[in-house]
C-alpha cells in the first residue's frame, strides 16, 4: 500500500512526520498548494493556523479531531474544558505505521468526497482531473487510488462505514470539515447527512466545527 500520509502532507502542509513529508520551511496551512487545488478545488481556502499548522497532514487532521474528542468528553462528564494535548500516540494519531497509514486513507477519501460535495465535478472536469493527477510527481499506485476516487459515486452509506470507532468517526467528520466551505445547501446538506450517517453527537458535532473554525 502506497504512503498516504505522504499526499496528506503535500495538500495540507507540515513538517517531516518520519514518514515522509515536506519541509516546515513550506508550512502555509491547510488545503493550500497545488495538490490541495487539484484535489479539493478552487473554493478551498480554510486556514489552519498556529500549532497545528506546523504539524500539517495527518497529524493536523489528528489533532483537531483529538481536541474535539476531548472537550466533549470533558463535557459528558461534568469536568471542565481539558487543556489541548497532544494527539501523538490516540488512536486520533496511530504510532503503528500501518494503522497510521489506514487513518490516512480514510482521511483523503473522505476529504475528496466531500469535496465532490457539490456536484461541480462534470465528466469533463473530472477528465481535466485526471490529466493534471497523471502531471503530478505521484506513483503510479497513488495516481490509480487518487483517479479511482473521483470516478467512485458519492456515496456517504460507504464513506461512514469507513470509520469503524467513534473516534474515528470523529476525525472523519474533521477532515470532511476542513476539506470545504460549505457555502451552498448541497454541501450544508452533504455534512448534515455524513454526521447523521456517522451518528455523530449533535455536541461532539458543533465541537468539531468549532475546533477547525478556530483552529
């Protein structure tokens, strides 16, 4: 299996995370660059700042999801707001390279769905697509994965049963969050129907969204 935490990298940014990577020099948020462009399109433009950004890639995806988590568990039971911490080692942010890898790929799968989100995406974009991935310096695995994406219908039964534990659940909704703007009803409607499909809490929901607006 190729390396998706590597794509991640590219489109959200980051330093080295050990396994793969860009430089911190090239750190400028999330879904910026031209992976990012090609990928989630032109209205993508959510900027994650401060710590987070530093760490870019699945690692940023991990670390909002975690701190999401961790207020509404927090809230659940009766104990005030936890302090931030570190998603390194959760389940949010596997240390196991191969479960790691997973997290990753259910990551970009449901960013690129979300993304798809709206409908813009015509026969003719999706051809147009298709070139520029087949441009990228990409493995010929990561360029059939990412191609075999786009032609997939949307389908938000098959990207909720992707995630396989709430917390997953959680950063699945994270990531589909901070791969959109969702200033049309279709998206609005999109990211009401994956958080019922994941059975999202209404609460751990509103956390999410407000994590990556602040974040």
């Amino acid at each position: 299996m190729f390396d998706a935490q590597k794509i991640l990298q590219q489109m959200l940014g980051g330093k080295q995370s050990g396994s793969g990577g860009i430089s911190s020099d090239h750190v400028t948020g999330a879904a910026v660059g031209g992976l990012a462009g090609l990928l989630l399109g032109s209205k993508t433009a959510k900027k994650i700042g401060g710590p987070v950004a530093q760490l870019g890639g699945v690692a940023a995806v991990g670390t909002l999801a975690y701190q999401a988590w961790q207020m509404w568990q927090a809230k659940q039971n009766g104990q005030p707001p936890a302090l931030p911490g570190t998603a390194e080692g959760t389940v949010f942010l596997p240390q196991n390279p191969t479960t790691r890898n997973d997290v990753s790929l259910m990551i970009l799968s449901a960013m690129i769905a979300a993304a798809k989100s709206d409908g813009h995406i015509d026969a003719a974009e999706q051809e147009k697509i298709f070139s520029r991935i087949d441009q990228e310096e990409l493995a010929s695995e990561e360029k059939a994965f990412l191609m075999d994406q786009f032609r997939r219908p949307l389908n938000i039964v098959e990207i909720a049963a992707s995630a396989k534990t709430p917390e997953q659940a959680t950063e699945l909704y994270t990531a589909s969050v901070m791969a959109i703007q969702p200033d049309t009803a279709t998206e609005v409607t999109y990211l009401n129907n994956l958080a019922t499909a994941l059975n999202l809490d209404p609460a751990l929901r509103s956390n999410i969204e407000a994590v990556v607006k602040a974040g």
